[in-house]
C-alpha cells in the first residue's frame, strides 16, 4: 500500500474520532456518560499502528472514563464486547 494511501486512510481515522469526540461530549452534557463511554468505545482503531490515531482515541475514552464515578457500575452496563476493546 502506498505512502499516500495509507496516510489518506489515517487522516480519516482521525476525522471519524473527532467527530465521535464532539458526539461524545454532547452525551457528556447531558448526564450519559456510560453512553459516552460506549460510543468512545465504538469504532476505536485496534488494528493500526499510528501512534496518532491510538493516542487521539485514548484521549477521547479516557474523556469519557474520566466522567464516570462509579466503574464497578459501568463496567456492569458494558456489554463483554467492550470489555476487550477497553483493554487493548
């Protein structure tokens, strides 16, 4: 895959994850921050090696984590898919 290529594909990766930033702090705003959690969560980029992209979603996740006040009782909300994506 060329350069290029690959770098159209990350500079989309990043767009998608600021657009799910903005979406992210709307739910925020609004006292649903296991939703915001969730939609954090949601389409994080597990497979790419771009530092950028892993460190711009990790900002976002961590956002919305950091909202939270009781873990024990979002982590019973997740569904066990996101257990794995939280993880990695």
């Amino acid at each position: 895959m060329s350069t290029a290529v690959e770098e159209e594909k990350i500079e989309a990766m990043i767009m998608r994850i600021e657009h799910k930033s903005k979406k992210i702090e709307s739910l925020l705003k609004q006292s649903k921050p296991v939703e915001a959690l969730k939609t954090a969560l949601e389409g994080s980029p597990t497979n790419t090696k771009d530092q950028r992209c892993k460190s711009a979603n990790w900002i976002v996740v961590h956002r919305a984590m950091m909202a939270i006040r009781d873990v024990d009782g979002m982590l019973s909300f997740l569904d066990p898919e996101y257990y794995d994506i939280l993880m990695k």
